[in-house]
C-alpha cells in the first residue's frame, strides 16, 4: 500500500548498500591480494545470479498479470 511504499524504499535502499558494501569489499580484498581469477569468478557468478532472478521474477510477474479464462 502506499503508506508503507516509503518503508519499503528504506529497506530496499538499506540491502543494496550493504550488498554494494560487501561485494565492493571483497573486490577490493580479492584484487589487493592479486587473486584475480577469483575476482572474475566472484563477477561472474555474481552477475549470473542476478540475472537469473531477475527472469525469474519477470516470469512469475507476467504469469500473474494474465487473465483469466
């Protein structure tokens, strides 16, 4: 509902930045300690991941939108 949309902004807001805190950090730790087929795995993987869920919810976003009958 719209009186908690503000709420839910704040929560969305707070995970991303700890998420973009954390990934950030262990970029950083991984390049520093020149791991770098590491890095590009954790990349990779990370990027992967996230596509599949954003598909993910397209489809179940697209099935509820359908109608009916």
């Amino acid at each position: 509902p719209i009186s908690k949309r503000g709420t839910a902004y704040g929560i969305f807001n707070t995970i991303y930045g700890s998420a973009f805190l954390a990934g950030s950090a262990l970029i950083g730790l991984l390049y520093d300690k020149n791991l770098l087929t590491l890095l590009f795995l954790f990349v990779a993987l990370t990027q992967g991941l996230s596509i599949f869920i954003l598909f993910s919810l397209m489809r179940s976003f697209r099935r509820d939108k359908k109608p009916n009958g």
